[in-house]
C-alpha cells in the first residue's frame, strides 16, 4: 500500500525492486500488485515510510 500523503517520488523503491515492478510518475506510483513476491525490498528502501505491507 503506498501512503500517498507521505509519497515524495523519488523513486528509491524502482530502484532497488528486483523484478522492475513499480514506475514512478511525476505525481504516482505505477505497481504491479499481480507480479510481487512480496520481498519488501521496497518498503525497507523507502526513506520516507511511504510504502507498506497490503492490499491496497
């Protein structure tokens, strides 16, 4: 689930995602929900908190 209040965009969490899953826009964040394993790697990259663990 990405809060999107606290999203600055920067694009941490493409970076360091294994299987290329999330593309940042200017104002969001595309992710494909279908392809994730879950791995969180995206969460812990996050400097913000703005990436968590959900369905949304």
């Amino acid at each position: 689930m990405i809060v999107k209040e606290w999203c600055m965009y920067c694009g941490e969490c493409a970076g360091v995602c294994p299987r290329n899953l999330i593309e940042v826009r200017e104002i969001s964040l595309n992710f494909n929900k279908e392809e994730c394993k879950d791995c969180r790697i995206c969460v812990k990259a996050c400097p913000v908190q703005a990436l968590e663990k959900g369905d949304d």
